[in-house]
C-alpha cells in the first residue's frame, strides 16, 4: 500500500534526524584516553616491570605484627614451591608485599624503631632481648634456619609498598605523641623506609593496580 506524499516526507525527515544522532552518538565516542601520569612522589614503574607468568601479592595491610611474628612465610612459600616444582625463579615468579596501617614498622629502618620507640608502641618484642624492640626484628628472620626476613624475600624479587596515607597517618600520631611538627616526622619516616620499599598514593590503589597487571591476591 502506497503512502501519501506528505507522510512519506515525514518518514524520511525522521530516518534522516536518527541517522545523524547515531554518527553523532558514534562520534562522541572517542577512545579512552589513558591515565594521567603518574605524581612523580611515588614510584608505580615497578608494576610494568614484574612480567612474570606467575604473580601474588600479600595484602599485611591490616596485619597486627605483634599477633604474626612470621608474616612473610607465605611469600617464602610460593617462591619455594614454584622454585622446587616448576624451577622457576624470579623474573619469572613475581611477589609483592603490601603493607598499610599497623603493619607499617615492617618498613622502617632500624633508626626509626629506635626514635619512635615502634616496637614498644606496637607491643612488639624483640626475641633476643625479651624487650620491647628497638631494631626492625623483620628485616632478617631465622625461621629454624630459613630465612623469611624483609631481606631474603626482597633478594627474591619482592617488592614491599607502603600505603602513604596510612603514612600521615602514622606521623600524626607520632607528632602529637613526641610533641613534634607533623610534616617533619612525616618526612623523615620516608626518609628512613627499608631501601626498596615503594610508596603508593594508597594502599587499595596498589591492590587494585597490581591484580589489573596479573597479580593473585592474598590475605594471610
């Protein structure tokens, strides 16, 4: 059945609007651009780097140290069963050690658990003197004579971050508590973190950073 002129107009005219909303529709669909760069504060080109076929990361983002004298075991772990198993190795094994809010003494150097009396404000005892510690008892672990260590697992490939807004967190508390200004302490607690230790604009950035790039996930 034929239209009248007039309605077949109006037919066309509408199809012609819709066409030139669809391109415009496509057009306003340009690729995603991608993410600004980075703050030059914070070193993420570590992510780029870990290319290897089997990654895990180990969020001690809420570990309470003083409870888990041996907090690294599952890193070593992974990296010795991949090792015994499967002969791999880093670069081909990749490990990452998150660490945010009460895990942070993990972290700090020896000069900084001695200054803010870490081990004592986090009920911490030092094995070998029976006393609150005043040295990072982590940085190297005889676990019945396998090193667990900071150290060992770093020599390893581990890559160990630090949540920089647990950070300020951190130095505000100590300020207050040695009557310091609190951008001074912060300052200086980047200054004295473990050599290696990676500082993340978050801690939730970081994990979700490193599972976009392949990274397993997981909790101890």
């Amino acid at each position: 059945m034929s239209l009248p002129h007039g309605r077949r107009s109006f037919i066309s005219a509408v199809a012609s609007l819709a066409g030139l909303a669809a391109v415009r529709v496509s057009g306003d669909q340009q690729p995603r651009q991608p993410s600004a760069a980075p703050s030059s504060l914070f070193d993420t080109a570590w992510l780029e780097q870990m290319k290897g076929k089997h990654k895990q990361l180990y969020d001690l983002g809420g570990l309470e140290l003083a409870v888990d004298p041996r907090p690294l075991r599952f890193a070593r772990n992974f990296l010795d069963t991949f090792r015994d198993e499967y002969h791999l190795e880093y670069p081909d094994i990749n490990t990452a050690v998150g660490i945010s809010g009460p895990a942070f003494p993990m972290n700090a150097s020896d000069r900084l658990w001695a200054k803010y009396k870490l081990g004592e404000r986090s009920k911490i005892i030092d094995p070998m003197t029976k006393q609150p510690a005043v040295r990072n008892i982590f940085t190297v672990y005889d676990d019945g004579g396998d090193q667990i260590g900071v150290k060992a697992i770093q020599a390893r490939g581990a890559v160990f971050w630090q949540c920089n807004v647990a950070l300020g967190n951190v130095a505000q508390q100590l300020a207050d508590q040695f009557h310091m200004p609190v951008a001074d302490v912060r300052a200086d607690l980047i200054a004295g973190l473990n050599p290696g230790v990676k500082l993340m604009p978050s801690h939730v950035m970081a994990l979700a950073l490193a599972q976009e790039r392949g990274f397993t996930y997981m909790r101890p």
